[in-house]
C-alpha cells in the first residue's frame, strides 16, 4: 500500500491512511474473536475449538441437552429433544455407548480423578463429545457432572465406613474426585437426601 500511494504522490503517512489501517484492523480481529474455530490446525491445538461447529448446531437444535453440561441445575430435558437426535444415533448404539462409558468408569475410576471432564471421557473411547453427551442424557439420563458425582458418591459411601476412624469425610471427599467441599456437600444431598454425618448418624 506504502508503494502504490509513494507512486501515485500521495503521501501515506496521514491521518485517514492510519485511520483505515486501524478500521481494518478491529474488522480483522472482531472476525477472529467470533470464529475462532478457523485457526485450528495452525495457531490453535486445542480439541475444543473442533467442536464448536458441533456445538452450534446442537445449540439450534436441542438447546436442553447443552444446558445440562453448563448449568448444574437444568433438569428435564423435552421429549422433542429426543426425537430430533435419534436420527444420528440407532438404539444399538446407544446402548453401546452407554455400555462403554460405564464399563470404563467402573474398570479405570476415572471419576476418581479431580479434573475429570466430559472431553477427556470422549477422547478415551474416542467418540465424538456431542454423542457422548447426548448417551448420558438420554439413555443414562443424567447430565455429566451428576453422573460422574454418582460414582464419587458411591466410592465414598463404600470407602468412609472403613476409614473414618483414619480420615476425615473432607479428606475422603478429596480422594473420592470431589475438588471442593460445596460440590461434595451437594452431591452427596442429591445421591442420599442427607447431609453426610445425618447419614451415617442413621
């Protein structure tokens, strides 16, 4: 650009040049924050930025089934949900799916692991994260952190009563996968309708 104006005697060091370059400039970079998807593969490698066309289209299409991996407190997905989605998936894969995550669950604990995500469980049996989301909601019928919460709880309810004269139940939380405490104590109200020692004080 430089070039074109010197030979045209324009001079290029001037407000309205920089002015245009700046406008230019913002258009640029407002596109790449709103897309970022489009520098995956060259800037970005992150397994996130792959999803999100997906993620689109769900949102479109079944915005309840999104909901339960945002919000711990959406419930009850629409039937007309499910229609919709089970043109991708066939019953038996359903079941398959379902069949998988479990077993895969219960053989490795997964859930014992604090940054357990819904993305690491996909790329473990290397399905596709919307499908993976849609089996928990659907053929589980849990979202993703209740269903993982489940196991926890499990494993703590297994595991306390043989411990608790060593441990304390915040210890025994921490081990079971729980991060913190408001999720331990939430989770384990949802699974047992109790608070812990009201629990085992039964």
């Amino acid at each position: 650009m430089p070039i074109i104006l010197r030979s045209l005697h324009i001079p290029y060091i001037n407000a309205s040049f920089i002015v245009l370059n700046c406008l230019a400039l913002l258009v640029i970079l407002l596109y790449a924050l709103h897309k970022p998807y489009i520098f995956y593969g060259y800037l970005l490698v992150a397994v996130d930025w792959t999803k999100r066309p997906v993620t689109k289209k769900l949102e479109t299409k079944q915005p309840e089934t999104d909901a339960h991996l945002l919000s711990l407190s959406e419930k009850d997905p629409k039937p007309a949900i499910t229609a919709v989605k089970k043109i991708n998936l066939l019953d038996a894969q359903l079941s398959d799916y379902a069949f998988a995550m479990k077993e895969i669950m219960e053989r490795e604990q997964l859930y014992l692991l604090h940054n357990f995500q819904i993305i690491d469980l996909a790329a473990k049996l290397n399905i596709p994260i919307h499908h993976c989301s849609f089996v928990i909601n659907k053929h589980i019928g849990k979202n993703f952190r209740d269903w993982i919460n489940s196991y926890r709880i499990d494993h703590f309810l297994k595991q306390y009563p043989l411990k608790s004269d060593k441990i304390t139940i915040e210890a025994m939380a921490s081990e079971a996968g729980f991060k913190n405490l408001a999720t331990f104590y939430n989770a384990f109200k949802k699974e047992t309708g109790l608070m812990p020692t009201a629990y085992f004080a039964e």
